[in-house]
C-alpha cells in the first residue's frame, strides 16, 4: 500500500493581491511544498481582486486554494482580510474535519494565537519574520510570546543564519526546532538578462514604495547619473504605495508619475515584473541605513541576481557574506553614492560581469528545488516512515521511565514519531520517588520498557517484568560504582546499553554479567543542527564545554592556551558552562573550592591568559556557539564518552583530546595528544599551515559516520521495534 502524500495547511497573516516580499513568500511556499511532495491547502487572507499571485497556483499539481470570502466559510468577514484569530477559526475547523500533517503560518500575531491552539501544538512549522530584532526589543512580554511559538512549533523556519543565531541566543526553547529556510526564487526558465550594458542604462526596481525602502530616492537616480555622463533612466514595477506619511505618499506618487526618466509600471504578475527586470542593467535594492541590523534577507536580491542583474545594496555583515567584501556595488547612505557604483560598473565591463556573477551564484542556492530538498528533510525528520518490523495498526508498546530524561528526550520523541509505536513516559520525581501505581500499571502495559539510568527504575521494572516483555537499560558512568548495579537482576534484563566501548569493558569488568548483554550504542550528534557556516577566525578560538567538578581540568585547558599564545597572540579560549558555585554539591567540597579558586585566580594574574578567556553562559544554543570555535578541548581526567569534541567536529571544527581512559575507542588516535604542550603544538601546526578546512572536514566526515543522529537514531529503533543488537556491540571498533 503505498503512503499518501503528506497533508500541509499554508496560511500567511498576508493579501496576495498586493505584490510584495511577503506575498511573493505565500507563493513560493505553496510551490515548494508541492514540489516536496506534499498536498498543499493554501488560506487565502482576502478576495480574490487580481489573480496575479493565485493564477499560477490553480496550474500546480497539489495546491488547492481555501477562498473563505467566496465561499462564504465565515460570518462577518471585514474588508481587509481575516483577522488572525478568524484565520486561526478557520485552520482548526478545516484540520478538524481532516488532519493535516504540517501547518505552516507566518506573521507572529497569528503564531501565537495558533500556539494557544492545542489541537496544533507540534504540527506547527512558523516561519519567523516579524519579531525583535535587537536585544532592547526584547522584552519580557516578547520573550515569553516567542517562547510559546518555539514550544508549540515542530519547526522555526528562519530565513538566515543570522537570525537563526539571533533566536536562539534570545529564546532558549528555539534551539533545536530551528531550521534554516532561505527565500524561494522562482524565476521562469526562459528569462534571463542579457549580461552586458547597453549605452542607455536601465535601472530596476520590483517591489513596494515606501520611506524606508528608498522608492523615493530612487527617483532621482537617473539626474544624479546625467550628472556622471551617464545615460540612465529607473524602471520602477508595482502599485502599492505605503499611505504614512500622507505627505510623503503624495511626493512618492509624484516623483512616480512625473519625473523624467522615471518609467512606472505598474503591478503586474511575478512572472511578468521579471521578464521586465530581466531587460535591465542593473537592479535596485538599496534601503534605508535603519534597515542595515535587518536579520531577513531581501527575496529581490536574489530573484534579481537569479536574473543575472548586478545588484545595488547597502553595505552589511550578511551582504558581505553573501557577496563579498570588495563587491562593487555596495552603496553608501546618498544618492551621489548610488550613481557613483552604477556609473563605475557601466563604464567598466570587468567590474559589472564580475558583480552580476557574484549574484547570480549568491542566488543558486534559493532555486525551488533547493527549498524542495530543504523541506524534504524537514518532512522526513517530522514524518519518519514506520521501521521494519513495526505494525501501524498493532502499535508497539513502548515506555521510558527515569528520574532524568535530558540525555533521552530526543530519542524519545524520535520513538514516539515513528509509526508502529505508542511511547509512554514515567517520569520519576528523583531517584527513588515515583507514582508507584502509574509505574505498576505502565509495567503491564509495556511490551517494552527503557530503562534510562540503572537506578532504582531499573530495579523496579526489574521486578514485575513479564516474560513476553523486553527490559534494556541504559547505564552511565553515575551508577557503575554505585550500588543498583549489583541488586539487578540481571537475567531480567534483555540489554545493558553503555555509550561507549570503554564503558562496556569496565561494566563487565564490574558487574560480572554476560559479555553479551552489555552492547554500545554510542550518543548521538545532532550533525544536521550543527553543520553551519564558521565565523571569520575560527580557527584562532579554543573551546570547552562544561568545567564542573575538577576532573574536567580547566587548568590543562589553560596550559594550552598559553602554549599557543606563545606561538601566536590571536588564540583564545571561550568556556561555555555553569560555573561551579552554581553545583552545591561540587563547592561545598573543599578540595573542589580550592581548585577553582587556584584556577581563576591564575586567569586573572597571567598577562598572557587574563585577556584571552572568555566564560559563555551554559545553555542549549551549543550550535550557534560552536560557529565561533575552532578546537574543542577535551582535557578531562577521565569520561564516559564526552559529546563536545564531536559536536564540535559535526560543526566544522577540529576535536583535540588528551588521553583519558577510553578516548581512543570513541575518538581517532589522530585527534588525541600526549599532553598539552603536544596539543597546542598539533593545533598550530594546523593553522600556521592553512590545513584546518581540510582537518575539519576528515573529523566532520568520522563523526557523522559514526555518531551522526539519523545512525543512533536507526540503531535505538532496531534494538526497540526487533531486538537487533549493533554488530560492533561486543567487539567494537575505533570510530
């Protein structure tokens, strides 16, 4: 039988009979969703008064347009388009009558009214636009409505790096449903600027007039150029004029209408404004300075530079990055600035080809498949298929029980998304404190029970288990040399799952149970989430993750540093962690107290160490962190797998460990050193040698293969849904 297409309810809080960025948005959504195989219901926000954004998607196979004003799904429908809370009314009442698989909404009045809708809490896919985007907006009220969308959100669709980066750090319930969706560009396959200047310049611009936008200021372009010996005149496509300031509408409809060489359009179809464009020599997208700090990326930038355009626009971070920093066509704040860039790329065919190059590749990378593949992996990861063995009509049974799940939740929810198994948490209050009746009666429920931590949960499930049930339980370094482990019945249990071969040996070693009930299956690394672009310098920037108790060895970290800063002043380390006053039980030690104390107070006595490290607050924005750190440290004395070194890896950095116990069975012998002095040496070798790209990329490709999340993923699923156990449980080889 085979699996109907995915169901996805598209509305944005937007009128598609004006042409903007957020109209054009709507569309492009619709057609990417489409091509990622989904069957799309797309809300219309208002009547149909010009079909010029709707036409086209009656011609896509799998978008159906929702019309409520005629059809009449509503009373009282006002004159400039639902409201959210009637379009909200709406997508309840439609998913009601048949379940939609995703529910894609943009505009943040309408997110978080639909995050107050139980009935799509987890189905929600919002795309962020109109939110804080600097840390005074963020208000108290701003981040507790932000926090609601990213709890009730299955996905944060955010439209750069940046302001992904931007959420997360500002809304910790983000990280980890944050994905990155570029703008679509849907450029038809026939039109295509012709690549080369003609003796009258030809100026384009696409979109709606407004202040901020400098429509205005556009008009005056083709005089300032006459003013260069340039012959210019400015295309201005689109017909919606922002009414506020009236005055200034009024000098906009002027300046439109009745200056010389300013040739207005009109609106038109998409389709239409960029076979116009595309007759042009340069296109427009020069705005505002208070628009610089803007975390969204203008869709004209890149639909015109898909045209093959050269594009005029604001020098900014994000633009730099896109296009470079010596790209010829940035701008100034002035008119002279614009002209002066246009008048210098007219008159040199070198300059102009190699800015209208710069923009068509800034643009390959939004096409509607490349948004089509994005949303296919999206689509897998929220709608995994059912794992072999797995019965959709008989579900699986599964329960979790445990006092801490935070290592767990992930797989959890990952389990309890796969089709074939109904997953149920007992969650207990601490290590002993529990609902003895839930825990009794999900015992009998239970065709499989996963034990997280070898505790007294294991104890307990231990005991009523039932001989047609399967009990793994999952051991960490905690409770090895604790005593559950030698009260477990073991012959109870199916598998002892430890993190890593090191682990597993010592587990054997200790306890004495059979070789073959102790399996690995490693932690996984959320690759996906971390592979992101590295900041400039990089590869100058050490990290640690977590410094808590002393057995971490901040002071080995510290040797390392000021065994490069030796080498090279640009090192420095960053310390993302808690801090370790804020463990009651690690400062009211003595030895502990005295530690820390000797260790910060040498940072702050050491020239060469007090200006080069810098402490993170601990928190679950790992990812945008690592984007800033080339090397992770791993100087512990000894641990049972330790995540950051692979997360780092999965970043696009560089793991540099020393040889605690078992390192070498998780890690390459390649990453691991002898001593500090022999790290920092390794470190920069790599980087006075120009090799960290290359470095980097071997340890992306090790660690993915062997911790990447969909593999742990596959192989928990294995040992839940048949009981596979991984072939190098017992006998397992170096990652």
């Amino acid at each position: 039988m085979s699996t109907p297409p995915p169901r996805a309810l598209l509305y944005g809080d937007v009128d598609l009979n004006i042409i903007d960025g957020s109209a054009i948005w709507a569309q492009s959504m619709a057609q990417a969703l489409a091509a990622a195989g989904c069957e799309v219901t797309l809300l219309l926000k208002a009547p149909v008064r010009t079909d010029r954004l709707t036409a086209p998607l009656t011609e896509v196979p799998g978008v159906r347009l929702l019309r409520p004003y005629e059809d009449k799904l509503l009373p009282d429908l006002g004159p400039r388009g639902l409201t959210p809370e009637q379009a909200v009314a709406l997508m309840t009442r439609q998913d009601g009558r048949r379940r939609f698989d995703l529910v894609v909404v943009r505009g943040r009045r309408l997110a978080g009214l639909a995050a107050q809708e139980e009935s799509l809490s987890g189905r929600l896919w919002t795309y962020l636009t109109d939110f804080p985007h600097g840390v005074a907006e963020f208000t108290a009220t701003a981040t507790a409505e932000l926090t609601e969308i990213a709890l009730a959100s299955r996905f944060l669709l955010c439209q750069t790096e940046e302001l992904r980066a931007f959420l997360e750090s500002s809304v910790p319930a983000a990280c980890g449903r944050s994905v990155l969706f570029p703008p679509v560009v849907v450029v038809p396959e026939d039109v295509r600027a012709q690549g080369e200047v003609h003796a009258r310049a030809r100026l384009a611009y696409t979109g709606k007039f407004a202040p901020r936008w400098n429509t205005l200021e556009m008009t005056e372009l083709p005089a300032e150029l006459a003013r260069l010996g340039v012959d210019a005149e400015v295309v201005m496509i689109g017909d919606k004029i922002h009414s506020d300031p009236a005055d200034w509408a009024k000098r906009m409809r002027r300046g439109l209408e009745s200056t010389e060489n300013v040739d207005w359009r009109g609106g038109m179809s998409r389709a239409d404004a960029l076979r116009q464009a595309a007759e042009c020599d340069f296109g427009l997208s020069w705005r505002d300075p208070s628009m610089d700090a803007s975390l969204e990326l203008s869709t004209k930038v890149l639909e015109l530079g898909a045209l093959g355009l050269p594009v005029v626009l604001n020098r900014t971070p994000m633009h730099e990055a896109m296009l470079g920093q010596d790209y010829p066509l940035f701008a100034g704040t002035g008119v002279g600035s614009v002209a002066a860039v246009v008048a210098r790329a007219h008159g040199d065919r070198a300059v102009y080809a190699d800015a209208a190059e710069r923009c068509r590749r800034a643009a390959a990378d939004h096409t509607l498949e490349r948004a089509a593949q994005r949303l296919r992996a999206c689509l897998t990861e929220a709608l995994p298929p059912a794992p072999a063995g797995a019965d959709p009509e008989r579900p699986l049974k599964v329960v979790v029980a445990g006092h801490d799940l935070k290592f767990f939740t992930r797989l959890a929810d990952y389990l309890d998304s796969l089709p074939g198994l109904d997953v149920r948490i007992d969650q207990w209050e601490g290590l002993s404190t529990h609902d003895q009746y839930r825990s009794r009666e999900l015992a009998g429920w239970a065709d499989v029970v996963i034990c997280e931590w070898c505790g007294p949960n294991a104890l307990f499930y231990a005991k009523w288990k039932r001989p047609d049930q399967r009990l793994v339980v999952r051991l960490h370094r905690f409770e090895l040399y604790a005593e559950w482990p030698r009260r477990l019945d073991v012959d109870k249990v199916d598998a002892v799952v430890c993190v890593s071969p090191h682990y597993a040996d010592l587990t054997r070693e200790i306890t004495g149970w059979p070789a073959d009930k102790v399996i690995v299956v490693p932690n996984w690394v959320d690759d996906e989430q971390l592979s992101r672009p590295k900041l400039a310098g990089a590869e100058y920037a050490l990290g640690m993750i977590g410094i808590a108790p002393s057995r971490k060895r901040l002071d080995r970290g510290l040797d390392v540093l000021a065994e490069l800063r030796r080498m090279d002043p640009r090192y420095t380390l960053s310390v993302k962690t808690k801090q370790p006053w804020d463990y009651w039980w690690i400062w009211n030690r003595p030895e502990e107290r005295a530690y820390f104390e000797r260790v910060y107070r040498r940072i702050q006595r050491d020239e060469r160490l007090a200006p080069a490290v810098v402490f993170d607050p601990f928190g679950p924005d790992v990812a945008t962190w690592l984007r800033r750190v080339g090397f992770m440290l791993s100087t512990s004395d000894d641990e049972s797998f330790h995540l950051a070194p692979a997360e780092c890896a999965a970043s696009g950095g560089v793991p540099a460990l020393l040889p605690w116990p078992g390192a070498d069975t998780i890690y390459d012998p390649h990453w691991i050193h002898a001593d500090a002095v022999e790290m920092a040496e390794a470190i920069h070798t790599i980087v006075s040698e120009g090799r960290f790209a290359e470095e980097a990329e071997r340890a992306r490709a090790e660690v993915t293969g062997a911790y990447g999340l969909s593999r742990v993923r596959a192989l928990w699923s294995d040992l839940v849904v048949g009981g596979k156990v991984p072939q190098d449980a017992t006998s397992p080889t170096v990652a």
